[in-house]
C-alpha cells in the first residue's frame, strides 16, 4: 500500500512538471538599433523583466527582427545579458 502511494505521488509530482505551457517566457523585443560604422545590430529582449541583448554582426537580421523574435522565443539565440545599448526614452 505504502509503495504504490509513493509511486502515485512521484508520478504525479514528475507529471505536473511536464505540462505544456508551463514554463512559457514572456518574451518582448524592446529596441534595436544598427552601428553602421562598425556594422552591428544590437537587439534588445525584456524576458520576463529580465534584460538580454543579442549582437548581431554584419547585420543579418536588420530587416528580419520577427525571425529574430522567434528564435529568442524558441531559446535558439545565443543571448547575453544585460543591455549594451540603452533603448532611451522613446517618443510619442
């Protein structure tokens, strides 16, 4: 009886972990701003009030920032902490 409890417990325990959706960030493109002295782009995230940044040398993306959006939410994009770039105060 005692076996088959904890048996029940730990898969319910694993189980709940394995949910989809579970674990979704909340991932958000705040800025992106080009360098064309040095031909960089620098894109700034916001994940879950969190602040990364994503360097992008020579400029591939400047044109594709949904793609680049997506694989930061897929978790495929080498992210760097912090802001290296400041978005500044945006104006309405």
């Amino acid at each position: 009886m005692k076996v088959a409890t904890v048996i029940c417990s730990i898969i319910l325990f694993v189980s709940t972990g394995f949910l989809p959706g579970s674990d979704q960030a909340d991932v958000q493109l705040t800025c992106f701003k080009a360098h064309k002295a040095t031909n960089t782009c620098h894109f700034n995230f916001t994940i879950d009030g969190a602040r990364y940044r994503y360097v992008d040398i020579g400029c591939k993306f400047s044109k594709k920032q949904d793609e680049v959006l997506k694989k930061a939410k897929e978790g495929t994009l080498a992210l760097a902490k912090d802001w290296k770039i400041d978005c500044g105060a945006k104006k309405e």
